[in-house]
C-alpha cells in the first residue's frame, strides 16, 4: 500500500517585516541595474501569490471564455455589456488583493533606480 500524501495545509509565508534589513540579493540586483536601461517581465504568475488568479494555469482548464477584441468593443454594443458585466463579477474577486513580495521588489529597483537618475 503506497504510503499517504504529505499534508497539502501549508501554512501561508508571514509578511515580511519592514524593519528588517533587505535580503542582499535586492542590493546587488538594484546595482547591477543600475548600470543601464532595465525592464521587468514578469508575466500573469507574479500576480498568482496575491490570490489573483491566472489564465492559463491549472484551475483555468475548464474556462472557455476569450479575451474581448477592441474591434469588437467598439462595434457591438451587446460585446461592451457583456464585457463591463464580467468586470463587475471580477471586480468582487480582485477588490480585496494587495500587492505580493515580488510586487515590492520591483517597485523598490524603480524606487532606487529613479532615485539614481535624480542624483546623477
């Protein structure tokens, strides 16, 4: 008899604390930065640790829905209702959601970086 599964209960990452330093990893990266012209692509999944969730992963197997066009924004009236009655359904799913780890970290390089730019 194969042996049971681990506990799937993990229990959640705590928040981190502001008054503790910063890993030195984010130091390193916001000087390497620092050195040019950056971008962050990061995609849906940063967004998934905040609860937010994705389009293409597992639990969205079984959507069939397809992303309303411009064109068809602005021709169909009957498109647009639709379009603004499932913002309204979403708006209760994403309401409650704040911004994760990885949210941060990214804002903090713009912070530093933009912080660079005004003192050169």
């Amino acid at each position: 008899m194969p042996a049971p599964p681990d506990d799937p209960a993990e229990p959640e990452p705590a928040e981190p604390d502001p008054a503790e330093p910063e890993p030195p990893e984010l130091d390193a990266l916001a000087d390497l930065l620092a050195a040019g012209t950056t971008m962050a692509l990061s995609g849906a999944g940063i967004s998934t640790e905040s609860g937010i969730p994705d389009y293409r992963g597992p639990a969205a197997a079984g959507r069939t829905r397809t992303p309303i066009t411009y064109q068809e924004f602005v021709r169909d009236e009957a498109a647009r209702r639709r379009y603004w009655a499932r913002a309204m359904v979403g708006w209760r799913v994403m309401s409650d959601k704040g911004p994760n780890a990885g949210h941060r970290a990214i804002a903090e390089l713009e912070r530093r970086d933009g912080a660079r730019r005004r003192s050169a």
